[in-house]
C-alpha cells in the first residue's frame, strides 16, 4: 500500500488555528482508494524541532509522497512552493523562542531544491475544479522554507524514490473575523485541493508544462 505524509504546524504568532494543521488533521487516514492512505503528523513552529520531528515522521511512515502545509497570512490562494532555499531570517521568533537571522539550513547544503512534486499538473487539476491556486517561487525564510528545505534536503541524501514539497494556505474564515480585508478559503475548500493533490502526485510521473 502507498502511503502520503501530510504534515501541518502548529498555531504560532499569537493565532489559535493553523489551517495547516486543521486541514493535515483533516486528512489522517483518509485513503484515496484501497491502495493508498494518507498519514498526518503535526510539526512544531519551531526552527530546530520542526526538522526531528520531519525525519522522525519520514522515518516512521515511509511514505511514497510528502507533502507539507503551512500557513501563509494574506494569501488568497494555495501557494504551490517551487523553491526551497537555504537561508533562514526570522522576523519573529518560533515557538521555542529562537530567532535565527541571516543563516543557513544546511551549513553544508546546496543554495536551494527544487520541488519534485508535479506542481503543474496539480495546479492544472486545481483549476478544473476552480480551486485558486497558484506557483509560487519563495517559500519565505521562515520555519515553513526551513522545513521544506530540510525535507528536500532528505530526500536527495537518504530517500531518492519520495517525492515531496510545501504548499503555503490561506487563513480560515474564522481567523480574519478581526482582520478587515484580510482574505481566507473555507476549510472545505482546502481539505478538498489537497486531496486532488495528493491523487496527481502519486498518478502524474512527469510533470505538465504550462503553455
């Protein structure tokens, strides 16, 4: 059987939700069909836990597919992360109250990994269903690119076969009632772009190009 690890963090900056997590916790045991399930696992907001806790889930699940949620306040849109970069600049600190500026994820690592998900056969799928969705080609410096880039990281010098990226999300309706202006997507919505990602990453061995 194919597994997916779906992974989310936790709240962070004073928030009470992370859509990642709400829409990651959504999809625990979900299973495409009677050969594939999905595994979720919640990562710490934190530089230095977030990558244990990565390697400890790929280590436990074996998964086939990794594909890793976070939260990007004031995106209207799934933001389908293209680039891992090795640089961490924190403009706050993580849970753990760590603030590293001008660093590096890996002392030792290459200056940035692509993703190898099919990102443009999913963002295809998301617009046949009108799912807003769109490439996106800085994942911040924050914990989000930091985990990403340790999963890539991963992948090249301990699993080839995995294929894995990071997908940034909107706020939930509930978390910009005092935010005015402030754009969100519906839980459903979300739980539902995930599981058309999910299904093109395990079926599209090639990616599309866009025309």
């Amino acid at each position: 059987m194919a597994k997916v690890l779906i992974t989310g963090f936790e709240p962070f900056a004073g928030e009470t939700l992370n859509p990642s997590w709400q829409v990651a916790s959504a999809l625990d045991g979900w299973q495409l069909d009677n050969e594939v399930t999905v595994t979720a696992v919640r990562l710490p907001c934190a530089f230095k836990q977030s990558l244990l806790t990565l390697e400890q889930a790929v280590n436990q699940v074996q998964p086939a597919v990794v594909i890793m949620l976070g939260l990007a306040a004031g995106c209207s849109q799934l933001m389908l992360e293209k680039i891992a970069s090795n640089f961490i600049d924190a403009t706050i600190a993580d849970n753990a109250g760590q603030q590293p500026r001008n660093g590096l994820t890996a002392s030792h690592g290459p200056a940035a990994y692509f993703s190898n998900l099919p990102l443009n056969a999913m963002l295809r799928a998301l617009h046949l269903q009108h799912i807003p969705a769109q490439l996106s080609l800085s994942a911040g410096s924050y914990v989000c690119n930091h985990s990403f880039y340790g999963l890539m990281h991963l992948i090249k010098n301990q699993y080839a076969s995995i294929r894995g990226g990071f997908i940034h999300l909107p706020y939930l309706p509930e978390q910009v009632l005092t935010k005015p202006g402030m754009p969100s997507m519906a839980l459903a919505t979300q739980v539902a772009a995930l599981k058309i990602c999910i299904e093109v990453s395990l079926q599209q061995q090639a990616d599309q190009l866009i025309a």
